[in-house]
C-alpha cells in the first residue's frame, strides 16, 4: 500500500458487521495495479450521517450491506436502474457531490447461477425478504425460474417480496423441500447467528444444490452440512468477489484481469 497522502481516493464499507474480506480485496488490487485509493471497513453508528460523510469528505464510493441495503436509498440522489429494479443498493459512487446507488449483488446471483448451470425448472425455497433477498429474486425471475418459494418469518416483507415476483410465501420451512435452497438471512454469518444451520438437514438432503449468500465464514454450517451431503455448493464467497469486482470497476474505471480478481479473492481470506 502507498503512502497515505493528498490525494489519495477513499473508499469505505457500511456493515452492521464489517469484515476485513472487502478491505483485503480492494487494497490488494490497488496495490497491484498501483493505484491510489485506500479501502477501510465501518460499522455506522448513523448510516444518515455515514452517508453524509460520503458526500461531504468526499470519499469516492461505499460498499453497503445488511442491514443497510434499502436505508440508504433515501439519503442518495440518483438510482442506477440495477438498484432502481429492486430498490436495494449495495453500492453507492460519488462524482463531485452527487451519490448514485447501483445493486451489484444482482449481477452476482446472476453469474453464478449460470456459471453453476443450474436448471431454471428446479423448485426453489429462498430464505430471507431483506435487500439482498430482493437481488436474488429478481435473478431467479430473470433467469426464468418460476416454481419460487420465500421463507420468511415477517409476513409483511415475506408476501410483498413474493408478489413483487409473482412467487409464493411462507413463513417457515415447515418441513418443505426443493430443489435449490437458498439462505439470504444472517443465519450462519459470523456473530451472534454462526452456528445457526439455516436449512436442516431433511430439506439439505432433498435439495439438488445448496447456495448460501453469507460471506463470513464462507463455510457457513449450511455449506458444511451440504458438503457432508455430496450436494453441489454455491458459497458467499463467489458471490462477494463478483460483487467487489463490479464495485471495484466503478470506483476506479480499471476491470481487473479473472486472474488477479482470484489473486485478490484468494489473499482477502488467507
């Protein structure tokens, strides 16, 4: 890493709780390919007031995460039509004052389903109604999977995220099985929640594949309960080094080569 100086650009992270997987990948890059930004991860005590340190300092671009997905939304003043869609953002870039939000979550559910080449006819149980929740839905829809059921314990956020998409809700698993499971809850996520399985067994067991959104630990007890399984994975980690990589192209303007976004994804969780 350079020298702080001047006019170094800044770029940040707002989490309820920040890892060093985002710091580790944005700075690795900068450094190779020498350039001056510097990246650090916050645990807002005011998202209003972050987001106005975004504006006012200026810091170049934030990255957003649960649960500050869809807070934000108010307090920016342009939506890209990747945040706009689902009215969930995950990005947010400043240019001379003006913050303008974009969802890059999207484009990773929807890379890796196709990556993974999983089957659009397979049934689907998605847990969670959140921000990220809603980037997974649209992908599942766009991807043209139709046989789609939320899980979720609010029925309000669980019916609205459902009928945004023309799919079911249910307010637990309930012993129900599909195809393609999908955590996008906290459940696993390092914390309070890390040893939560967010799936049980039965429901692992009847699935053909497992995908689990939370990044750390990669190796959520849903992922190792699907491993144990033999079923195929979808892990946080492919999705957050996707994500950071669109991010990193809108703040700096340069796309990494495949190989070094490895490299990077590989050094953030050495």
């Amino acid at each position: 890493m350079p020298i702080l100086n001047k006019d170094m650009s800044l770029c940040i992270s707002l989490a309820a709780r920040p890892s060093n997987i985002g710091t580790r990948f944005h700075n690795y890059l900068y450094d190779l390919l020498g350039l001056n930004f510097v990246y650090k991860a916050f645990a807002p005590a005011d998202v209003t007031l972050a987001v106005a340190g975004i504006r006012g300092l200026p810091i170049r671009g934030a990255a957003v995460s649960m649960p500050y997905k869809e807070a934000v939304i108010p307090l920016v003043d342009v939506m890209d039509p990747s945040a706009k869609a689902i009215d969930s953002v995950n990005t947010i870039v400043n240019n001379d004052g003006v913050l303008t939000a974009y969802n890059t979550d999207y484009i990773a559910i929807a890379r890796l389903l196709k990556d993974h080449e999983v089957p659009a006819g397979h049934t689907v149980l998605l847990r969670g109604a959140g921000g990220m929740a809603k980037a997974v839905a649209a992908a599942l829809r766009d991807a043209g999977f139709t046989a789609v059921t939320i899980v979720a314990r609010n029925e309000t956020t669980g019916r609205a995220l459902a009928d945004l998409y023309g799919f079911g809700w249910q307010d637990d698993v309930n012993g129900s099985t599909a195809d393609l499971i999908i955590n996008v809850t906290p459940l696993g996520m390092a914390g309070a929640d890390q040893t939560v399985q967010s799936f049980d067994d039965a429901t692992i067991a009847a699935a053909q594949v497992v995908f689990d959104v939370v990044a750390l630990p990669s190796e959520t007890p849903l992922i190792a309960a699907a491993r144990a399984a033999g079923k195929p994975v979808i892990t946080g980690a492919e999705v957050i080094a996707i994500q950071a990589e669109e991010q990193f192209v809108l703040y700096t303007g340069v796309r990494p080569t495949p190989g070094q976004v490895r490299e990077a994804s590989e050094f953030s969780r050495r």
